[in-house]
C-alpha cells in the first residue's frame, strides 16, 4: 500500500527522532527506521540494519559524554527527503560542553528512515580539553544544558545551598532540593523543553543575562514556545538567584 504524506510530516518526524536521540533513548529512535536502514556518522563505516545502527550509535564517542543537546538551524524537506543542519552540544563527563555543527540528510520509505547520513568532524570529542578557569558564562551555559538534556540532578548541582530560583511571579524556591522537588512534576508534563539563546552577556563580575526563547513539548503534542529573561546572579561558582521573567501560563493551560 502507497503512504501519501504531506508537506512538513516527514520535518516533523526528524524532529521527534532527534529529540528522542537527545535524550538517549535510542531503542525508540529505531523504531523510526526500516529494518534495513543504513546509518553512517562521519567518516565511520556505515552501519546497516537496526542491530547494527545501534552498536553504532551506542559506539565509542558515548563513553566520552554524559549528556547531549542539539539546536537545529534548518531543515529542508523535499519528496523522500529531510535535510536537518543544527549544532550538536556534547555535554562531557568533566561538565564541559564541546559544541560542534553537524547536517545530516534522511532519506525516507513512507514514515520511516531508510538511511542517515551524518556529515559532521567529531575528532574535537576525543581531545582532552585544555584546562582553563571556568567563567560564569561558562557555567550557564552548563546550567542551560543541563535542563536540554532533562537532567534534573545535575542542574541543582549549579545552586548554592541557599540558592534561590523564581520563575515568572511565583514565590522564589529556596535550596537544591526546594528546586529539584518543585521541577521534577514540572519536567515530567513535558516530552522535551528547549532553549534557543539569542543573546548571553555577563554584566558583572556576578550577573550573567540570557535573552532566549523557551519552547515547551507537552506530552498531547502541544508545543508552546515564549519569550524569555534570564538574570542569573553567582556566588563564587555557585547560582545565588535565578530570575526566569516569562508568561508560561498557556503551557500549563
């Protein structure tokens, strides 16, 4: 039987497959591909059939990493395929994060993946970063990844004992654990919550500025996506306060 799909429906399929490999889940990434896909990143061999795009996608850069982001700068769709350029942020096992740029091209069967391409460098994964003094801009951009990749406990990580987070008009919530039991009910209504940052200042030697946009994927398949203020104020190398000035209201609707 001939599928007929419609403009957008494939884009919209690469975007949850690249979401699901965003959170690792690669059990389920497989069952977007034909039982003969064929998978190749970079200059390795390619890999064909589900079996082995596993082995190959659970392969040897994961040891280096604990946690993984992408931000996608465009797509294209055209009969059979998706065109996705975006930027991979690898989240390291020593909390630094390596981001590189990365296209890859799926060529479909129907609603599902007959082969991806990924044209990416990733040999800067594989070199033991330089040691330098980590700034505070550093630091939330770490915090931010963090929440990509829905990693909870090591977001209050980033807190103070008396760190303080508020978000909108809601009362500020007080120390890690506050934090941790106040975004877990939050984070589990949501498939995937994703930040485009526009803009990231540090106005003093305490304060970092983040103008962003964040888009909340509600688990019926709503998305929302607001306009975002960030002011997160340091302690040493620890969030003092964290200030999120959005109206996120319609997410919870």
């Amino acid at each position: 039987m001939t599928t007929t799909m419609f403009p957008g429906t494939r884009a919209s399929i690469i975007k949850n497959l690249i979401g699901l490999f965003e959170r690792m889940d690669v059990d389920t990434a497989l069952n977007n591909f034909t039982e003969d896909a064929h998978y190749r990143f970079g200059n390795y061999p390619p890999a064909i059939g589900k079996k082995a795009i596993r082995e190959a996608t659970m392969a040897s850069h994961l040891d280096y990493i604990k946690g993984i982001s992408f931000d996608i700068k465009s797509m294209w769709e055209n009969a059979d395929s998706v065109i996705c350029e975006l930027e991979i942020n690898y989240i390291r096992n020593d909390g630094s994060v390596l981001t590189l740029p990365c296209t890859d091209i799926f060529r479909m069967e129907g609603d599902k993946v007959k082969e991806m391409l990924v044209y990416m460098d990733p040999s800067p994964l594989f070199v033991a970063p330089e040691t330098k003094q980590e700034t505070i801009l550093d630091i939330a951009k770490h915090l931010i990844a963090t929440v990509e990749a829905n990693n909870v406990e090591e977001y209050i990580t980033y807190f103070a004992p008396d760190g303080a987070y508020k978000i909108a008009n809601n009362p500020p919530i007080i120390g890690p654990q506050a934090i941790k039991d106040f975004a877990l009910p939050i984070m589990g209504m949501f498939s995937k919550v994703s930040h485009d940052v526009h803009n990231m200042w540090q106005v003093d030697e305490n304060t970092v500025t983040v103008e962003l946009d964040v888009t909340y994927f509600r688990k019926d398949g709503k998305v929302f996506k607001f306009p975002c203020l960030n002011i997160i104020k340091f302690q040493g190398n620890k969030v003092k306060e964290y200030q999120a000035f959005l109206d996120a209201n319609p997410a919870f609707s």
